[in-house]
C-alpha cells in the first residue's frame, strides 16, 4: 500500500508521519502542496506543522493550494485521509470536516503526552484500535480548541463520528473534550494528538514499562493498510 | 487608488482566548473601566480601478469564503476607504 503525506510549506510532520507509514508496513510517498498529482496513492496523511505560517487560519491556505483540489475529490471518493493536527485545521478549512478549531483556551501553546479515549473503531483509521481503548500519545499544538455549532455537535455525537476524547484533563478547551472527529462515510478522520510521534519503542511517550516505549499511535496507520487488505 | 477594508471578528457566543488576555493585561494595569475585550482582524485590500458595485460583490464573496471561516468567525464590516485627497492617479 502507497501512503502519500503532503508536504506544505511550514509542514514539521511529514518526515515523522512517512515514518510512521514505512513502521507500519506501508510505503510512503512525498507530495507537494504545489502540484496537483496525487502519483496514484492508496491513502492521503496531512501532517502537522503550521503551514504557510498559519497567517491567515490554521490551515487556511493550506486549504487552498493547488494539490488540495486533488485531496478534497479523492476524500469525495472515498480515500482514506488523516489530517493531523495543523491536518486536521486543513481539513475543517476544506470543509471535508465539519466544526473549526481555535486558539487554545488557556490562551498557551500545549506540548504533553495526552491520554485519550478512542470511541470509534469504525473508520479507515481506527478499526486497528478495540472500542474504547485508552491510548497515550503526544499533543502539541497552540490552536487545538475544536468548536462546533450545538447542532452539528449533536449530530456528530448522535452520530458516533467522535474518534478520540482527551482523558483527564482537557488541554485546549475543546467542546466535549472532542480530540478527533470523522466524516459520515469515516474513510476522513481529523485528529489534534500526534500519533506519528508514538510509533517506535525509544521515541514515544513513557509508559510504565519503560521511558519513551510508547507506540500507541501505530495502530492509527496499521488501520488503514488492514483496510486495504480487507477491501482489497 | 482605493482600499476596500474587510473587518473579521470571532464569533460572539466563542471563547476569544486572544481578547481574554488582552483584558486581564488591562486589569492588572488597573483599567477596570474595560469589562471586556475582544480581538479581531481588519484586512484592506487595494485596488487600481473604481471600487464598484461588482468588485464590492466579489470582496464579499472573498470575505465570506477566504478571509474569514463561518464556522469561528462573523465578517462585521465591509466598507471602502476614499482616496486621500491630493492622491494622484
């Protein structure tokens, strides 16, 4: 399976994010904001960063260039897509996500290792997870704040497209304490945590085991190549 | 030349965590006439033809759709500023 990562300029993640594909087992492919070729990927990963200097909205221009055309037509149809953190922004921008995420409430940039609920097993990027598994992995960001209309929470509540929820404190003020949320279909999922970052035993976050041992976030990109088995 | 001035401010009912620590550094300088403050931004967009009906239309339509995200924020105001007198074409 042929992973894509989309580079912007301003992206930090997308080495980190083509690691975690090739960990997984999946081969990852370098995109670029500026073109508009998707080279035949399987499945799409906007990284994290803050793309275009985030000057104008988190992931607001981002939004705008050229290969996003190709990103918004292939999520239409169905590709798996994962935007994380500055991602995820991209993908509200884009309206392939519903809801926006602003500055964080405390008004600080946040960098901790996040516990968090996932609540959903149902979507090309989580299926890898059991329902309700508690995971750990690194939250980083300084407008991580997901907001909503009371309808559209509702509806994304009412209709289980909440993917992941931060476990015991909410770091950015998020509505519902809401960490991650898909589209209806759950082949887009948008996620503020980095599961790229808790991929290799030596580079993750602490457990009780041993210090930096977590790979929790693996099973984030694990999912989306058993999906292709399954469909394939 | 004119200047088309697009105002953008968050939504109301939102949390506007930049306006929040603007007031508490005004509180602490003892300014507790100001009970709140909230933070938006102002784009002015400069054009070399006459600010029309239609370019007016079509900023709106940027506004709406580029300069600010419906979702977090409200376009407050759109108005042109006027050539300052003496200003040569």
């Amino acid at each position: 399976m042929r992973i894509g990562v989309v580079t912007f300029p301003g992206s930090l993640d997308d080495r980190d994010a083509q690691r975690a594909i090739r960990l997984a087992g999946a081969t990852p492919v370098a995109l670029w904001h500026g073109e508009h070729d998707l080279h035949g990927v399987d499945a799409l990963v906007l990284p994290g960063g803050f793309s275009y200097g985030d000057y104008l909205r988190c992931g607001a221009i981002a939004s705008l260039s050229p290969i996003m055309a190709e990103v918004i037509d292939a999520a239409n149809k169905g590709m798996p897509v994962l935007g994380i953190c500055n991602g995820f922004q991209m993908l509200t921008e884009a309206h392939l996500l519903e809801g926006g995420l602003i500055r964080n409430e405390a008004g600080a940039f946040i960098c901790r290792d996040q516990r968090l609920r996932i609540e959903n097993t149902d979507t090309a990027w989580t299926n890898g997870f059991t329902a309700n598994q508690e995971i750990t992995i690194p939250l980083k960001n300084g407008e991580g704040g997901f907001i909503a209309s009371t309808d559209t929470l509702a509806r994304l509540e009412g209709e289980g497209r909440v993917i992941a929820r931060y476990l015991d404190v909410n770091p950015n003020g998020s509505l519902n304490e809401i960490a991650g949320i898909s589209n209806a279909r759950g082949n887009v999922v948008g996620l503020m945590p980095h599961p790229e970052h808790a991929v290799e035993p030596g580079f993750g976050p602490d457990t009780a085991l041993a210090m930096r041992s977590g790979v929790d976030g693996l099973a984030f990109f694990t999912s989306v190549i058993e999906r292709s088995l399954v469909n394939a | 030349m004119p200047t088309i001035v697009v105002e953008v401010m968050p939504k109301a009912e939102l949390l506007d965590p930049q306006g929040k620590a603007v007031a508490g550094a005004l509180r602490r300088l003892g300014k507790t006439e100001f009970t709140g403050v909230r933070v938006g931004k102002r784009f002015e967009l400069t054009v070399e033809g006459p600010a029309d009906a239609a370019l007016l239309a079509e900023v709106q339509e940027l506004a709406d759709t580029v300069l600010s995200n419906s979702v977090i924020e409200d376009v407050t105001s759109i108005f042109v500023l006027e050539a300052v007198a003496g200003e040569t074409h």
